[in-house]
C-alpha cells in the first residue's frame, strides 16, 4: 500500500508538470483529492493496511496530500499570474496613435436662414413670437378673414385634426394670437412649421414661413416696401432688384406679391425662373380692417401691413438648391455643405 501511494504521488506530479490549462490542473485536483480521488481512495482502504504499518501509512497519506494540494496551488497561482501577463501584453494601448476624429454637426441651412432673416428684422424692431402648429380653424382662417366656404380656403390644402382644429398652414394665425393680446404699437416676427397636402420638387407637407406684423398709427405700403426692399437686399445682396405685383389675400387690402430678380439669370430668363426673369419670394399687404374688428383694434387709428415668406424656398435660392425634399431628407452628404 505503501508503494501504490509514492506511485501515486509520482503520477499525480508528471500529470501535473503536463498540465496546460486551468481546467486541466483542476480536474487533477478532483482526480486526486477530490471526495472520489484516489489518495481519497487509498485512505479509506486503510483498514487493509498491516496494524504496524498504519501510523506510518496515515502519516505518508497526509504528506502526499499535504504535497499536492501545494503544488497544485502553485500551478494555478502560476497559470492565474501567466494568463494576466498574456493579456496585459496583447491588450496593450498604444497612447501615441491618433485619437478618432470628432465630427461636428453644423446648423440646418433652414435654421441658418431663419437666424439671418430674425437677425436683420430684430435691428428694424421686430421681435419674435411663437404660436402653436395644432391651430384652431378660428385662427388660422375665421379671425383672418377667410370664412368657412370661402374660395380661399382652396389656395390651402388643409390637414384637419377634427373638427374646428387644424395643423396651421401658414403662420399668420399668430398675427391674430398677437393682436388679442396686446395693443399697438406692434412689430413681431414669427417663424415656424407650417402645414400643407402637398409633394413634389418644391412642396413638402412641412416646410417653414416666418410671418411679419406691423400695426401703428399712419402706416402706409409705402412703409412696407421700403422695410421689405431693405430686408430682401440684406438677404440677397444690395444689386437685387424687386417688384411689388398686385396680389389677393383675404387678410391684407391691398395686397402684393414680391419678386426677385432671378438669382440664376439675373432676369434673362432661365429654367428657375420659368424664362421670366422675375422669382416670386414673399406675400405681404396691408392689414385688413376686417382683421382689426376681430381682435377690438380701432380700424380707424390703427393701420399695419403683414407679410409672410418661405424659409426653404428663400434657402434654396440663396444656395442653388434645386428640390426641396433634400431638407428634411437627413442626408450628411447635404446638410455638410452648409
Ligand atoms: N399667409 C400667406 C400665405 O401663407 C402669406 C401672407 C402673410 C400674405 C402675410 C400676406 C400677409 O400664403
């Protein structure tokens, strides 16, 4: 018995010496000194063992045990300290390579244009107010002077909510929200989403309008085509040449649509212009006293003048953008180059 146990012992330390991985040296341990192990086994064989013999058969169990259970300690301290190294080693960071690029995002060619056209419009005196984009019909047509059943709600192809609410579509809603709460002097811009069923190359169901709202005493077109000549050769350079063409709107009287000469031809007459020179690029008028007596303004004191623009057709003119779907299309290869 004595000799199977210093067998043992060799076997158990060249399996051991063999040993590679983890696992291995662990499955010698169970093999060995597990419950099941041999030396486990050997010892309780003891009984079969000579009575002179057993102290010196326990003693050298216990050494065997004692043995083995250190070496294999050390091998899986050893394996444990190996595999750290390894790792150490292959995830080595190398601090002098090159950090990864940060990419900046850029301001929307629509936002730009809208900050530059506020901008120019704040040194006039104008400030900026919001109003809602789920609008009541009563603001966006009724109190604007376009009654149900009136021709002119045709010019707009409506989005309805329900009944009596509607996504707005246009901003001049907000010239109503403004004049019900505070009384003249007035001058407000305000910017924002607008609503139409409509798409193809220049319509989007959404695009963007900024609305103008100036009531005092004694103000004339005069006023306002001097403002908008100055506000539209700010935008597109001293050298542009407008026109003021009489126009239809069912809240302003007289009313006027404002062309550009054609930022392509500069009025010869091209593709972008349709071969007429001119580009249409705002709606505007003098506020109808209609408009006044909803919101309780003297029509007798008070006069003013409105207009309202396209956010993305001015950006498309101003930056040579032939369809207007490339806005809201998120495309990085676009929205870079501004
Ligand atoms: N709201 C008009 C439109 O969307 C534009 C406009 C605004 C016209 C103000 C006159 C005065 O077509």
């Amino acid at each position: 018995m004595i000799e199977d146990l210093q067998e043992l012992e060799d076997k158990a330390i060249a399996e051991l010496q063999e040993a590679q991985t983890e696992d291995q040296i662990l499955s010698i341990r169970t093999k060995y000194l597990g419950r099941k192990g041999l030396l486990t086994g050997l010892l309780r064989n003891i009984s079969q063992v000579p009575d002179a013999q057993k102290p010196l058969f326990g003693k050298r169990c216990n050494e065997v045990k004692e043995l083995l259970s250190a070496r294999i300690e050390e091998k899986l301290l050893y394996q444990f300290q190996q595999k750290k190294e390894d790792a150490l080693i292959k995830e080595k960071i190398d601090v002098t390579l090159p950090g990864r690029a940060v990419k900046y995002g850029r301001i929307h060619p629509v936002v730009q244009v809208n900050m530059e056209i506020c901008s120019i419009l704040a040194s006039y005196g104008f400030s900026v107010v919001e109003g809602p984009e789920v609008e009541l019909d009563y603001y966006n047509f009724e109190a604007l002077n376009i009654p149900k059943d009136h021709p002119a709600r045709d010019m707009q192809d409506t989005f309805y909510i329900e009944e009596g609410i509607v996504l707005r579509t246009h901003t001049s809603p907000v010239q109503v929200r403004v004049m019900e709460k505070i009384k003249p002097p007035v001058r407000i811009l305000s910017p924002g989403k607008v609503y139409r069923r409509d798409s193809d190359i220049s319509h989007t169901p959404m695009f963007h309008q900024i609305e103008g709202l100036l009531v005092e005493e004694r103000v004339t077109f005069g006023d306002l085509k001097g403002i908008l000549t100055a506000f539209l050769k700010k935008v597109f350079g001293d050298d542009t040449k407008l026109r003021f063409r009489p126009s239809f709107f069912p809240f302003t009287e007289p009313s006027a649509e404002v062309d550009i000469i054609c930022v392509m031809c500069k009025g010869k007459g091209c593709r972008v212009c349709s071969h007429s020179g001119w580009l249409e690029i705002l709606g505007a008028g003098m506020v109808d006293p209609e408009v006044f007596k909803f919101v309780d303004y003297d029509y007798e004191k008070y006069n003013g003048f409105a207009f309202g623009l396209g956010l993305e057709r001015i950006a498309m003119l101003k930056y040579g953008i032939s369809d207007i779907r490339l806005f809201f299309e998120n495309d990085n290869r676009f929205l870079k180059q501004f």
